[in-house]
C-alpha cells in the first residue's frame, strides 16, 4: 500500500541535509559577531580603510590580523594575535619550547622583546558560523593556559630538580606584560 512511498519520503527528507550558510571568506563584521558570541568585547577600528579588530581575554587585549582578501572588505583566513612585552630582555626558551611541546592550536614566538601569541583560523572551503565562534572561543581558552604556563612553568620546573628552569620560569612570570589591546 501507501506505507513504502511514505518510508521512502521520509528517508529522503530524512538524507537531505539542513541547509545553512557557509562561510568561505569573512568581513569584520562576522568576526566581530564570533568574538561576541564567545563573550568579548570588541573594537573596531578603522586605519588606512582597513578595519582592525581589538579584543581582550582574561584581561590582556589581542587583535585580529587579515590574511588573504578576496575583497576589501573579505578574507579567507586571519590570525589572532596576542602580543606580550617581555621586561628586562627575553624569555628563557625552555619557557617556550614547553609550550609547543605540550600544546597544538596556538603558537608562540619572540621577536625582540615581545612574545606573540598567535592561532591561525582558515575559512577557505566553507565554515560555519558556529565554527568561527567555537574558533575564538578556542583562542581564548589558549591564552588562559598560555597564562596559566607561564605562571606554572617555575613551580614545575622546581619539582623537577631543574634550577635553570625555575630561575628562567621566575624571570618569565615577572617580565611578561600585556600589550593594551588598542596597541
């Protein structure tokens, strides 16, 4: 009877996916709508008609670095970046090395007397919008542990029997500072 067609119906709506839009490049603005959504403030600030996005987490201000444009106004990746001033010179690079030995989103590096923390976010190919939020919530939870390591690196190393380590984790608690985000 009738029951066959119906399963069949009901398989097919059952087999086509829920359509949504997908994100293959990405404005300001939807940006700016994800760090939202992870709970940031946001300012936006336009320079050279380019508009730079500024943002803090757990009180240390971070902004967003365009990558490739398809447009002016849209992008097919960004960085999220987060610099930090080391006071009185570097960071010991067992401090940084540890990090990437034990981390995989996000990225360090020194350049001079900054640190830089950085997560690379890809939209070519299609996201979706709850993937760019998920992304910054992500990177903010990144520069939480990457706080959390710099706190814990010396207390760790001292366990260990490790003196050069806990002198460099000492040092690398006291010389970090956040660069304000509007920097």
């Amino acid at each position: 009877m009738n029951t066959t067609a119906t399963t069949s119906q009901a398989d097919d709506q059952a087999a086509t996916p829920v359509p949504f839009d997908m994100l293959d490049a990405v404005t300001p603005d939807q940006v700016s709508d994800a760090i939202k959504a992870a709970g940031g403030a946001v300012t936006a600030i336009e320079q050279d008609g380019v508009v730079r996005l500024h943002s803090a987490s757990h009180g240390i201000g971070f902004q967003v670095l365009w990558g490739n444009a398809v447009t002016t106004t849209q992008y097919t990746d960004f960085t999220l970046s987060c610099p930090l001033r080391v006071q009185g010179g570097t960071l010991p690079e067992a401090v940084l090395a540890a990090w990437h030995r034990s981390k995989r989103f996000a990225r360090v590096a020194q350049h001079g007397d900054f640190v830089v923390l950085e997560m690379d976010v890809v939209v070519a190919g299609g996201v979706s919008p709850a993937y760019l939020a998920f992304a910054v919530r992500l990177w903010m939870q990144m520069m939480g542990e990457f706080f959390l390591h710099l706190r814990n690196y010396g207390p760790a190393a001292e366990t260990r029997g490790d003196a050069a380590n806990a002198d460099a984790a000492a040092a690398a608690t006291a010389a970090v500072q956040g660069v304000p985000a509007a920097a």
